[in-house]
C-alpha cells in the first residue's frame, strides 16, 4: 500500500513539475514577445520624434526615408510621392523594388513577397491615396508595416500641406507687390501728363500756328488725356482690388450708359468697326453709372485690344426675365478652353494677351467684382458662333 502511494506522489510530482516548467517556459516566451513589441514601439516612437524634428522646408523625402531604414535596420526603402510623381530611394535595393513601389500607387493594392523580404503599401490621407512606400528587410511586418505606413502617410501629407501653405503665401506675397507698383506707377504717371497737357496748350497761347504744327497739337492733347485717363482707370482698379466694392445705388438707364462708353470707343478705335444693338425698350437698373462704367470699359477695351484691324466689335443689349443682358463680342480673337476657367482671377492673363498687347490682369477680376456688387454676374459666353470670336455676358437686375 505504501508503494502504491509512493508511486501516486512521484506521478503527481512529476507532473506538477512538468505543468510547472511549461508554464514557466511560456510565461518567457510571452515575456520575450512582450519584450520585443516593446522594443519595436520603442523604435516607432523614436522614429516619429525624429520625424517631427525635421524642417519640413529644408528636408528631402530622401533624408526623411533614411531615418526609416536607419531605426529598422532595413536593407532598403522606396517612397513614391504622387503629388510630384517622383520615386525616392535608399539603401541596397532589391531588383524590382521602385517599380514595386510605384505599382502599388497605381493598383491601389498592398503586396508582400515573402520569399524576397519585399512588402508595398499604399499611402491614404483624408480618403485619398497620396502615395506608396516599399521597405526590404524588414521583419515582423504583420506587427510594424502598420504603423510605419501610417507614419509615412503623416510625413508626406505634411510636406504637401507646408509646400501648399509656402505656394499661396508666395503668390499672396508677388499680389501685394503687383497691386503696389502697379499704384505707385499710376501715381507718378498723373502729374507728367498733366505738364504735358498744359504744355499743349500753352503752345496755342503762343501765337498762331501753321496747320500741321495745329495737328500735331492736337494728337498731343489728345494722347495725353487718353493716357491720363487710363492712368485714372489703372488707379481706380488697383484701388478697387484691395477694397470692398461699395457702390452708390440711382436710378440708372444702361442702354443709355453702354451708349455713351460704346460712342467713346468708336472714335477712340476708329479701325475696329463697333456697332450697338438694342433689342429692350426698359433698361433701367439700381446702380452706380461710374463702377459700371469702368466694368464696361473692361469689357471695351479687351474687344478691341485684342481683335485684329477691321475687325467687327459687337454690343448687345436686350432683357431676359427681369434682367438686362448686355453681351460685348469681337471677332478676330479667341480665348483657349484651357484658359477659360481663370481668365477672371487676379493677375492672370492668357497666353494669347500676354503676347498680343499689355495688360496688368486686374481688368476682369474688378469688373466682375463691380458687377457682383450689384447683385449681377459677368461670365464668358461660351456659345460663340466661331472658334475665333470672343463674348462676354454682363447681367445685371431690371429696376
């Protein structure tokens, strides 16, 4: 009987033993995972540190790459950047990787080669795919390729964000400058002119003249006052374009008013050949004459600027439920449908203008900023009857 119990305590010794040792076998093995993840967390948190630290206005993707390989010990990583359509690389590439890289942007898929070490995955940010990035060596991919993914979508999306931020500044920084010599040349052009004017005139005082000298007196009055007066329209632009458009509401007859700006351009532009049709019996709206008149002469002016000699130039005015339309037309010009969505933003001007006659790029931004003070619209009319003509619609409230 005493054996038998000997026995039962030796089993049940041994076994407790055994239960013992694999359980301390798998709390080590747990504590070595445990470990490890630890480390790797430890890694991900110095690697966005060292992210963070960067000047994103000075880093290349190619610096903010090696810090990847450099906390993973990877043998080599590859960034393609959509944005700029660029791929960027480092390390001891493996065949295939950038191409790897890139396809993955493409497909919008992740891979992973076991056999070779090789993984890509997609970068997305705010929905969007921006990009993919390639790593080779690294290991525990189901634990890391996560999280340094995630940690690669928030270093390109912050250098597309700083180098959009840097753009706008910029061309916020060049407007500014544009609107303040484009001031400061009208400024300095007023009092000149001016001399100019009385100087004319001053030679009439002097005595008689023969007829050609009369002539010649009378282009150079009559130059220096057209001169002057684009000079006061430059000023009342450039003015308006910082400024809130306010305008001095009367009781105001449009067909009268395009008639009066209409008849200056025709003798102004004696070879372009200008015509006016109305086809409204009430034409009257709330506005004030002198913003519409500088919106019109807008429209005038690019008409006949930029349409050849001989050219017809066409006004129309007519009403279309309860608001009165007035189209400006020429032929001879024409504007690209690439070009047609930006014409009216600030300082911009079409590849054709800017080698047909000089411009600042302000004219149509203030003209349709007058006309949307008035409760109005002004778009191109995009239904010309040729490639080669040009029209504007202006619409403005029947009173």
């Amino acid at each position: 009987m005493r054996s038998r119990l000997d026995i039962l305590a030796l089993i049940s010794f041994l076994t407790t033993g055994l239960v013992i040792t694999r359980l301390t076998t798998r709390v080590r093995e747990e504590a070595a995972v445990s470990d490890h993840q630890r480390r790797q967390v430890d890694r991900l948190y110095q690697l966005a540190q060292a992210l963070l630290a960067l000047d994103p206005e000075k880093t290349a993707h190619t610096r903010s790459i090696e810090l990847f390989q450099d906390a993973f010990g990877l043998r080599a990583v590859c960034l393609f950047d959509a944005a700029k359509a660029e791929i960027h690389c480092t390390g001891n590439l493996p065949n295939g990787l950038a191409d790897q890289t890139r396809a993955a942007y493409f497909s919008g898929r992740d891979s992973e080669d076991l056999a070779s070490g090789v993984l890509t995955r997609c970068l997305r940010a705010g929905g969007d795919t921006i990009g993919a990035i390639g790593f080779a060596g690294l290991n525990d991919p189901e634990l890391t390729a996560g999280a340094l993914s995630a940690l690669a979508a928030a270093m390109l999306e912050r250098a597309h964000t700083f180098r959009s931020a840097s753009h706008a500044a910029a061309a916020a920084q060049a407007e500014l400058f544009r609107g303040a010599i484009l001031d400061a040349l009208a400024h300095e052009f007023k009092t000149p002119l001016a001399t100019i004017v009385t100087a004319a005139g001053g030679l009439r005082e002097l005595g008689p003249l023969c007829p050609e000298q009369a002539d010649l007196t009378d282009i150079v009055e009559t130059e220096a006052s057209r001169l002057s007066l684009l000079t006061s329209r430059l000023l009342r632009t450039a003015q308006l374009d910082r400024e809130e458009v306010k305008p001095q509401l009367e009781l105001t007859d449009m067909a009268d008013l395009v008639t009066v700006v209409a008849e200056q351009y025709s003798r102004q532009w004696s070879n372009r050949k200008l015509s006016i049709r109305k086809d409204a019996v009430a034409t009257e709206v709330m506005a004030d004459p002198e913003l519409l008149q500088l919106a019109l002469r807008q429209l005038l002016d690019n008409a006949c600027k930029y349409s050849v000699a001989g050219s017809a130039v066409t006004v129309s005015i007519d009403l279309q439920d309860e608001w009165v339309n007035i189209l400006t037309s020429n032929s001879g010009s024409f504007i690209r449908p690439s070009e047609r969505t930006r014409i009216f933003e600030r300082f911009y001007r079409g590849a054709e203008a800017r080698h047909t006659a000089p411009g600042s790029g302000l004219g149509l931004y203030v003209a349709r900023k007058i006309v949307q003070a008035h409760g109005g619209s002004l778009d191109l009319e995009m239904g010309t009857a040729t490639y080669q003509d040009t029209a504007f619609r202006l619409a403005l409230p029947l009173a």
